[in-house]
C-alpha cells in the first residue's frame, strides 16, 4: 500500500517506520506548506496541525484518496470533513487516539460512567499529561472521554481547569518532557475513590493503531471511527 504521511513530526516519522515494517511504501512526507500530489498514495495518515487538518482532509477527498485523520485542535470543521466525505463518496476516519488500547479505555469509561449515573456522593474529575511540544490543551483524547461521561451521566460539558461548577466536569492538563499521553478519570466520595487510567509508554501504540486504521479503510466508503476498525460497536 501507498502511503502518504500528512505531516512529518515525531508522531509521522513513527508511523513511517511501522508502515515500512508491515511492507508498506512511504510515497509522500508533508510539512505543513509542501506542495504534493495526492493521487500518488493509496491512503493519506494526517498528523498535521490544527491549522492544516483541514485542508489536507479535504484534498484527499477531493481527490478519491482515503483519509484518516489523529490531528486534534481542528474540530469545527469536523462536519465540514464529514459532508465532503459523503458529497465525494469518499472515506474518512477521525479519531481523537489511534492507540487500540485507548480506544478499549474509551469503552470502559462510557461503561463506569453508566454505572455511576446513579450513585449519589461522587464527585468527577479528569487529569491529562501530555509532552511539553503539545500544541493544544486539553487533549483530542481526554475531550472525547469527557465526552463520553456525559452523554452517560448528567454532566453539562466539560472545562478545562482544576474548578468548575457542579453541571462539568473540571479537565486538569499537564505538559511535562517526554510523556507521550496519561489520561485519569477519577470518581471521588468522603469514603473512597474510583479511578481508571491509561498510560502510554511511547509512541508506538498510537502509530500502531493508525497503521491498522489505514490498512483498514482500504476499499470502504464512508464516515468511519476507531470502533468500527476494532469491531467494538
């Protein structure tokens, strides 16, 4: 498979190796004002910049190519991605993490969020670490796991900060050296605490599970998640 890198960082450069070692072909490595032709790739893995998602999104399916998409920071456009998908007949994947093992905590936690849902005296908040080249803050991945409490719970929304008012859920976010991503969830009473939480310990897991994404989505049309790879709706 031909495969072009939209974005060239740390996360691209991993992502890259393990394309080439599942006998993949790197036939485009983008920075963000490169000019290239598309067509030559079979699928596009975008890991961009907010400010270039977009648009690389947009040229792929444009140009019939597949897209998945692990840029956070873009997301108003986000529809916009989706109704050029379907008016192009095209196909697209955004996901917030790419990591497999991410995407079965996503699960969890909508699940404990479901179990809470009753139980009075429980306070909940969420704390994510990330490395200090991050752009955006909170991460793409502790949004979508806040995101996933509240359609489970009576949560309004979601505030980034260590207080917030009773109706959100209050989003610490830390920017420490070399933490590739540790997000925590935590259910807090007078007498115990509840807490899930995933560490990644490098990289590979999310470039892994990018990787399998766009392997996935070959000969596919439509609009597609991380749950529709792993089989886990």
């Amino acid at each position: 498979m031909k495969i072009a890198l939209l974005g060239y960082g740390r996360m691209g450069k991993e992502i890259e190796k393990i394309a080439i070692s599942r006998g993949h072909e790197i036939v485009i490595r983008k920075d963000v004002d490169d000019e290239i032709d598309i067509t030559l790739a079979d699928v596009a893995i975008d890991f961009s910049v907010p400010t270039s998602a977009f648009n690389n999104i947009s040229n792929c399916l444009n140009n019939n190519v597949p897209v998945i998409s692990g840029t956070t920071g873009w997301l108003d456009n986000y529809k916009n991605a989706v109704a050029l998908c379907e008016e192009k007949k095209g196909a697209f994947i955004y996901a917030s993490n790419y990591s497999l093992g991410v995407n079965i905590f996503f699960e969890l936690n909508k699940q404990l969020a479901k179990m809470m849902k009753t139980v009075e005296g429980y306070t909940i908040s969420m704390e994510e670490i990330h490395h200090t080249l991050k752009l955006d803050a909170p991460s793409g991945t502790a949004i979508t796991l806040a995101e996933g409490i509240i359609e489970n719970s009576s949560k309004n929304n979601w505030e980034l900060g260590e207080k917030t008012s009773e109706e959100n859920i209050p989003i610490v976010a830390k920017r420490i050296p070399d933490v590739p991503g540790t997000h925590t969830v935590w259910y807090e009473s007078e007498v115990d605490t509840i807490e899930i939480k995933h560490t990644a310990h490098s990289r590979k897991g999310f470039a892994l599970g990018a990787v399998i994404a766009a392997e996935w989505i070959a000969d596919k049309t439509g609009v597609f998640s991380m749950k529709d790879v792993l089989n886990i709706r």
